[in-house]
C-alpha cells in the first residue's frame, strides 16, 4: 500500500519560512512524480509544485514561483517543499502526492496533510 506523510507545517508570520517534507513507506518514491498540492477554505484544491521521478522536470504554481522550492532525496525516500517569504494568502492544508505521470497529473496516492498558517 502507498503511503505517505507530510510533516512540517506550522504557524508562522509573513516572511517567515517552512519547510514541508512527504515521506513514502511501503514503496519506492523514485518510481513517481511526486506534487505538493494545497487547499485553502473555500477555495479548490490547486496544484503548488511538482518533481518527476528523478527531478529532471519541476513545475511551480506561478503564485510561488522563486518562493517555494521543491527536492527529492530517493535515496531517503523523500520530498521537501522549501518555502520562503511566506505569505497570508499562502495558509491552506498542504497535500503531497504520488503521481505515475511527469507532471504530477492523476495522483495515485495521497497524504494526510499538514496545515500551513501564515500570519500578516
């Protein structure tokens, strides 16, 4: 069974940095695409960022574009979402998942989440 788990959200001010990691257990990451996602109340689930399976290709939500920077360490068997110069409009529940497609389309697995809040 594909599992994984988010870890590092929290609480912060506005410029202030996080840094989200995803962990797989139960089976390789280096297989997948692996994308963070986010949801804000009220608002559609939309896509933060992207990593293909061994990180030729990484995509950005143009809202985070030079804030935000993804990685993976396969060897780990992990995914980290560096996010700096955070802003309000930047809290939602972070999601990450595993995609068999490039660009992160048509998850096949996904975490739990972990709340991302940004304070003015």
């Amino acid at each position: 069974q594909l599992q994984l788990v988010e870890s590092g959200g929290g609480l912060v001010q506005a410029g202030e940095s996080l840094r989200l990691s995803c962990a797989a257990s139960g089976f390789s990451l280096e297989h997948y695409a692996i994308g963070w996602f986010r949801q804000a109340p009220g608002k559609e689930r939309e896509g933060v960022s992207c990593i293909s399976s061994f990180g030729g290709s990484i995509t950005y939500a143009d809202s985070v574009k030079g804030r935000f920077t993804i990685s993976r360490d396969n060897a780990k068997n992990t995914v980290t979402l560096q996010m700096n110069s955070l802003k309000p409009e930047d809290t939602a529940i972070y999601y990450c998942a595993a995609s068999r497609w490039r660009l992160c389309q048509t998850p096949v697995s996904w975490g739990q989440g972990t709340q991302v809040t940004v304070s003015p």
